[in-house]
C-alpha cells in the first residue's frame, strides 16, 4: 500500500482519497495506488460502490507535470481512466477544488459526478502544448458534443462546476459536506439500483451530427487566426472529430498517438518551461529569512499612466490606496484615469456598481503629500529622470512613516542612487511594473545593494496580492528585461542600416512567434523615449561602438511613432498597425551611404539568428552578473513584458534547444564582423566547455 492514496470505508461504500499534496498531481505512485485500492474495494463482498475524492484542497489536478519527457511508467492515465470505467461496482467521483486535466479524465471515468458549486473543472493541457491524453478527447464531446467540448480544450480555461452541470459533465452539485453528499449520492445508487453508464457508452452530444460538423469546420478556421503557429490545439480538434466517428476504443488509440505527438514536440518542452518557471521565479533566499511588512494600504505619488495603473492594481486586490498629486488639475486627471477604467470594466459586464464603490471607498485622492504618512508601502511613479525622482523621494523620506517600504516605479534607473536620496536607504526597492500596470502581469522587483530582507520580501507579497508574475532583479541600467531588449533592439537596427528593411526584421520576429516586431513596438512605446534615453547616455557611450543614427533621424522630424501618426510606420487615421512609411526609405538611404555601407539581402532565418544571438547573449551576462537570479527568471520576463513566444519557453530554454555550442559558433562568426558589439558571454563561454545547459543553473 503506498500513501498517496487512502482507504476507508463508510456504510457499504469504499472512500479512495488522493494524498498527494498540494495538488494531487497523478504520478506514478498515486496511479498504481487508485489501481490496487480499486482491486481491494471490488473484491470485498460488503462494499456495493466506491467514492474517489481529493485529500487537501483539490481533486487531482492533472497529470504530474515532471514527468513529462521522462519513460512512461506503467499504468498509465489512459490505463488508469479505463480500469475505473470498467468497474463493476459503481464509481462517483466527488470533486471540490480543481478538477483539471487527468484529474478531470478520472472523474470521467466514473460513472458518476457530484461537485461542490465552488469547484472548477476543466483540461488546461493545451496550456501545456499537449491535450487531454487520457480519454477526455472523446469522453466530453460523447456528453457535450463537438462545440463545448473544443471550447473546453482549445481554450484550457476551466469552467464552474454549475456549468459542467450544464453541459452534463457534473451531475449532481452540493454546498454540503462533500463526503457526506457523496455517501448519501452513493446510497441512493445502492438502494435504487441506479444502473452504471459508462462515459464512452454515451451519444447524447453526438446525435447532431450537422451542428458538430459545424463546430469542427468554424474552430479549424478560428484557430488559424488564434492559434497561428502552435500544434496541439490543431491535434485537439483532429481527436474530436475523430470521436464523432470512431469507436471509443478506435478514437482512443487515435487520441494516444496525437498525445505523444504532442509530447514529442519543443512546444510542449517550452510550455512545460514556462509552467515552471514562472512558479519558480516567487521563491526568492530572502523569503527564508525574514517575514513581509505589514502591507494593507499603499500611497502611490503619481496619477499618470503608471501612477493609476498601479493605483487599480492595488485597489483591486484588496488594499487602501492614497494618490498623490501636486496640483488640483493633476489630481483630476489621476481621478478620470482610474475612474475611466473601472467605467469600462462596469460596461462590459467585469464589474457590477456595487463593487465599484467598495473599490473607490479605498481609494484617497489628495494633493497633500502629508497623506501618506499612514501608508504600508509608497511608490512613487513621477517622471523617469534621476533628479526629479530623487526630490520626491527626500519628500516622502519625511513623511512616510517608520518601517514603511518605499518604492520607485522605474524602468531603467540605478535604484542604490535613488535610495540615497532619503536617510533609510536599506528601506527602499525597485518595482518595474509594465504598461498597463493593472493588466500586464510582470512585475521587475529591484533590489539595491544594502536592503532589509523584510523589505524585499515585502515587495514579493505586493505582486502576490496584485496577482503579479514577479522577478527578482539586480540593480543596473534596465535591470532583466529593458537591458536586454536595448541590446536586441540595438541589433535590429544594424540589421536595417545593413540592408533590411524594419518591415523584413519585424515579420521575420513575428513569423518566430512574437506578436509584433521591434520597430511596431518601438512605434507604441514611442520614439521620443528611446531618443531621450540615448541622448542622456552620449557623454558615457563607448566612441568606438558602432552607432546607427536611423531613429533619431526619425526623431529629429518630430515622428515619434503611433503617438504623432508617423515613425518606423505611417498610422493614417490613428489606425492600429502602421502600414509603410514612404519618407523612411530615404532616411535609411542616406545614413547607409554616410557610412559606406552597401545594403546586404538577409534571410529571414539570418534575421533570426541574428537576433536570438544577441539576446540570449545579453541575457547570459544578466545571469552571469546575478541580475538575475536564475536563467528562468530571464525566460519570465521576457515571455511577461517583452512578447517572446509561450510555446519556445523563453530565450535561455530556447537557447538550450538551439544548442549552446551552435550559438557560440554563431557569435564568434558575428564576432569577426563587429568585436566590440559582440563579445562573447563568458558564460556562454564555460557552459560549452563543461558540457552543460543554462537549464543545469536552475
Ligand atoms: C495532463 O493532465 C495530461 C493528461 O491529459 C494525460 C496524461 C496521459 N503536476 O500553481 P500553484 C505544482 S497535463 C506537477 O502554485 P495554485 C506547482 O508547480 C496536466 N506539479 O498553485 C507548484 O509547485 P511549487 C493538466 C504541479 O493554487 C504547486 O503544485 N493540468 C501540478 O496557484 C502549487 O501550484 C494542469 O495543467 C501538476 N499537474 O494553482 C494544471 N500542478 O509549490 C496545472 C501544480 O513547488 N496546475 N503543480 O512551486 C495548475 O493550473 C495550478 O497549479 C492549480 C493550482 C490551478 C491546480
């Protein structure tokens, strides 16, 4: 007996309890064990049904995500599922918490489903780069038919257990005791004689035949749009509508193979990646030494962009939020953003009225800097430039009371210089937080080089409140994220004074998987940004570092992107996606020529090794110098902040993918051409030598 599962019986009923915290992943042990506890209830004469519930917080919540990519230990899920199924006694799966994945298979198994109305169902694997492998390709759409059965996988958004009631999933809901529900749901079978149905013998979703047809057709077009790229969301509608046609045990041998395609795959190893290490990048050595702050109310000076970004983010995860501003008119505007946001929430149905005023009943509006004297933590989100942000910080150094956390919104500034500016230096972190603050879910947490550790885990406990990814950074010119993406933007443009075109750099980075390409980003953020940005760091720039003059030729016409109809792209009538600059051309011309040089043709697949190799380059010096804790903790904030493609799983798992002994041939080949730009990362450089991967130092 192994004690990831447990036995008991109640009445004539066997209870089958998963133990295997937190989440009741479906390893190996916890699969043998539901098989032989299976055995002992059907060969005990006195037990007439079975219950399968989850121990602790949740019914399984899929299969165990480790072993992915390890040899398959027998019995499998599908084995288990159909083991279950093929019971004589009656099965009842009782489900509270999350029933996901493999989890939700099992209970597919069963011949009978009772849920709490808090529990969530559903089969995330396409999350994974995988899809349901155990019998839930066929199983759900034989109840739910083809529409709602692709929407659950396709999407791997779960649904309430009051839905699955819905789409016959669930049949039974209860806010009692689950265990007791399940008895007396048990009891009623064995007085009643309820007869067993086995999930794959059913053919209600199946009956409308024209309607699935439908479905299949519509979410293979919609797909194409959503999905572009991606494999396993594509194989999920191949099984589905296999099931509408197969034999169960036709369509489940179909389902296996499409499974291990799946499995097979580098978008399932960059998915599992990214699972991981976004888990891993909370856990931080500080953690273990000190507990938070008290964190319950926040002042955040500043009511712009940022300033009321973060003010909702706050807000909406529970806290009390003072917003500060100089002048009556700023205040204003700080109110209208914030208020404007939660308006559109409540017209799109996001929010009811009620909750809006419980939220604006937290939140403090105020031109008296005095006002956050009572706050746990105060972020300061004020224009990003040193001495401005230094005045302010002496300002809330007097007013913020002890053992408050102060913290500066920044992307790019030496936060151990800001901290100086107040007389508690050791109280002070960094928080990048992204644009839109409330939505984007990376949060850069910078630590400066003297802080408390309660401090620090204290901004850890803001990113859980706000329900943030956050990464812990070291101090330097743009921390992870924007000192990497100087150096790859950096590169983009050497393509182009090359003989690219930003139209060619920025398709090629989307056909990689990115949503839009350097030059499109750099349009939406805004040229004058950049422009400032290098024109503050002329007077410490290396002379000798080539330099391409393209943007701030763009600049010096007063183009600074989407915001002024005009940059890398034209935006008439403020369209979204800029379409070609006809002026571009000759900018680009001229700077060539001013600097001899003859425009090459490049590949789209040299455009990408290019890029890549710049990237991960930068990316391994950040690991390198300990700005990043991990190679992980790169991999979360570029696929948080920066756009990198889920399915490769960041640019250090995609580097060990490519090969970290290509790569470096690649940069010493790139070296020849320009040495100062590309020197190659020392520890690049030693992981080749010791034979290991960047995965090896997480
Ligand atoms: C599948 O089922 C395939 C089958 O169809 C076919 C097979 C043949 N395995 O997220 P949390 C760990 S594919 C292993 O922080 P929450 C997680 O890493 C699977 N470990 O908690 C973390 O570890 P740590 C389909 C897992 O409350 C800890 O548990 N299922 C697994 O915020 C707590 O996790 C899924 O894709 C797992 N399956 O959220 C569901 N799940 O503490 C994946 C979690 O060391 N899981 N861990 O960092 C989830 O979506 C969330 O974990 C869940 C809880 C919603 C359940």
């Amino acid at each position: 007996m192994n004690n990831v599962i447990s036995y008991q019986t109640i009445e004539q009923t066997a209870v089958i309890t998963f133990n295997n915290p937190p989440v009741n992943a479906l390893g190996h042990a916890v699969r043998s064990g539901v098989m032989e506890n299976l055995k002992i209830a059907s060969e005990d004469p006195k037990i007439k049904a079975v219950v399968l519930i989850g121990g602790g917080r949740t019914f399984p919540a899929g299969a165990d995500i480790t072993e992915f990519g390890g040899p398959l230990l027998e019995p499998g899920l599908p084995d288990v599922v159909n083991y279950i199924e093929n019971q004589k006694l009656p099965i009842i799966a009782a489900i509270h918490g999350t029933a996901l994945g493999g989890g939700l298979e099992i209970a597919l198994g069963a011949h009978f489903r009772i849920a709490l109305n808090s529990a969530k169902i559903g089969l995330p694997e396409v999350h994974l780069g995988l899809l349901p492998g155990a019998g839930g390709t066929q199983r759900v759409p034989r109840i739910a038919g083809a529409k709602a059965s692709i929407e659950l996988m396709t999407s791997g958004t779960p649904i309430s257990a009051g839905r699955g009631n819905k789409i016959d999933i669930i049949d039974r809901l209860t806010d009692s005791d689950l265990l007791d529900a399940a008895i007396h749901f048990s009891n009623e079978i064995i007085q009643k004689n309820i007869p067993i149905v086995k999930t794959s013998e059913r053919t209600e979703g199946l009956k409308d035949i024209k309607g699935n047809k439908q479905a299949i057709d519509d979410a293979r077009a919609a797909l194409e749009v959503k999905a572009k790229g991606l494999y396993a969301p594509f194989r999920i509608i191949d099984c589905v509508e296999a099931s509408l046609s197969s034999s169960i045990n036709e369509g489940l041998k179909y389902e296996r193979e499409a499974f291990i395609d799946c499995l097979n795959t580098p978008q399932r190893e960059g998915l599992v990646h990214a699972f991981f290490a976004e888990r891993k990048s909370a856990k931080i050595p500080e953690a273990g030494r000190a507990e938070p702050r008290q964190l319950s109310s926040l002042a955040v000076i500043g009511g712009g962009t940022m300033g009321s970004g973060i003010t909702l983010a706050a807000l909406k995860s529970g806290m009390h939020v003072v917003m500060v501003e100089q002048d009556d008119a700023s205040i204003a505007k700080g109110i209208s953003n914030v208020e404007k946001v939660l308006d559109r929430d409540v017209s799109k149905g996001r929010l009811d009225n009620e909750r809006k005023s419980e939220i604006l009943n937290r939140y403090r509006p105020t031109t008296n800097f005095k006002d956050i004297a009572s706050a746990d933590m105060i972020i300061e989100a004020v224009f990003e430039e040193m001495d401005i942000k230094k005045q302010v910080f002496q300002k809330i150094d007097k007013f913020a009371k002890q053992g408050a956390v102060l913290a500066s919104n920044t992307s790019y500034l030496d936060i151990d210089e800001i901290a100086s500016a107040t007389e508690r230096p050791q109280d002070v972190i960094g928080l990048h937080f992204f644009s839109p603050a409330n939505i984007m879910k990376l949060l850069e947490i910078v630590i400066p080089s003297n802080p408390n550790d309660d401090v620090v885990a204290t901004g850890f406990l803001l990113a859980k409140k706000m329900k943030k990814i956050p990464v812990r950074a070291g101090n330097c010119h743009g921390f992870i994220g924007n000192r990497i993406l100087s150096i790859y933007g950096e590169l983009a443009s050497y393509l182009v004074e090359d003989g690219a075109s930003p139209h060619q750099v920025d398709e090629a980075v989307r056909n990689f998987g990115y949503p839009m390409g350097p030059f499109q980003m750099f349009d939406m953020a805004g040229l004058d940004i950049g422009w400032a940005n290098r024109k503050a760091g002329k007077s410490t720039r290396d002379p000798n570092r080539r330099y391409v003059g393209i943007a701030d030729r763009i600049c010096e016409k007063g183009w600074f992107g989407q915001k002024t109809g005009k940059g890398f792209y034209d935006y008439p009538d403020g369209i979204r996606f800029g379409v070609e600059n006809p002026d571009l051309k000759e900018i680009i011309e001229s700077e060539r020529s001013n600097n001899n040089i003859t425009p090459k043709k490049f590949s789209e697949q040299e455009i990408i090794r290019r890029y890549m190799a710049a990237m991960i380059n930068e990316a391994a010096d950040v690991v390198d110098e300990g700005i990043a804790l991990r190679p992980s903790d790169v991999d979360v904030t570029l696929l948080y902040g920066y756009g990198f493609p889920r399915y490769r799983g960041g640019p250090l798992k995609y580097a060990d993918m490519y090969g970290l002994e290509k790569l470096v041939k690649d940069i010493k080949e790139f070296e020849k051409e320009d040495p100062i730009f590309w020197r190659l990362s020392p520890l690049l450089e030693r992981l080749v030598r010791e034979n290991k991967t960047f995965d090896s130092l997480n």
